[in-house]
C-alpha cells in the first residue's frame, strides 16, 4: 500500500473512530455530520467522500463494533463444559463493553430506514 493509500485509510478510520464516540455517547439523533467532521478534524465534503450519508456511517460504526464484539465472543468460547462462565463473559461483553453502547444502538435503529435496519439486523445474524 502507497503512502496516499495508506493517508486514505486512516482518515477514513479516524472519521470512524470519532462517529463511533460520538454515536455511542449522544446517539444517532443528536449527532451532526458536521459535529463529527469537526471532531475528527476534516472538511464535511470529505466526510461524505468516504461516507455518503450520516446512516451509512452509522452502520459503518455498527458493523466495525460489532464485528470486534463478535471476534471478542469467538474468543472467549471455549467447550461445553464452562457453557455457564460463558454465557456470564458474554453477558459483560454485550453490557460492559466500553467500545458499543448496546442499549443507545438498539434504541437509534429505530431511526434508520427500513433497509439499514434490515443490513444491521444481517449482520448480527452472521456474526452469530
């Protein structure tokens, strides 16, 4: 990967990065492209370069945490034996995990179309 390709991938992981905190403490509603073109230090034309619209960044930052969550529960999965240390690391996982707010996630898909909601829906089916 060249050096601008390299550039590319990082602005595009840092605007992530900053949807991601600012989703996960205002919610989807009160979050502005332009608080988090702001917050992540680039022009919002550039935002929408990367992301063509506030929802598809949203389910840009659903699916990347959610994605870890999923490699997290992978991780802890052990045998049969400890099914029930299992299902209590995965219970802190899904409400201790600092990186999704579950809670503030489940309540804004109700403000995505119903095609977003249906995309985050298939994702958490295929992580599981």
């Amino acid at each position: 990967m060249n050096q601008r390709e390299q550039q590319k991938k990082a602005t595009m992981q840092r605007i992530l990065t900053t949807a991601q905190t600012l989703f996960m403490t205002h919610g989807y509603a009160a979050v502005t492209t332009r608080m988090i073109a702001d917050a992540a230090s680039v022009q919002q034309p550039l935002l929408y370069h990367y992301f063509k619209t506030k929802e598809a960044l949203y389910l840009a930052v659903v699916m990347h945490v959610g994605e870890a969550m999923a490699a997290k529960i992978v991780h802890e999965q052990t045998d049969s034996q400890h099914f029930v240390a299992n299902v209590n690391r995965l219970g802190h996982l899904l409400t201790d995990d600092n990186d999704m707010n579950l809670q503030l996630v489940l309540h804004d898909i109700g403000n995505l179309n119903e095609a977003a909601r249906f995309k985050v829906f298939q994702a958490g089916k295929k992580a599981c």
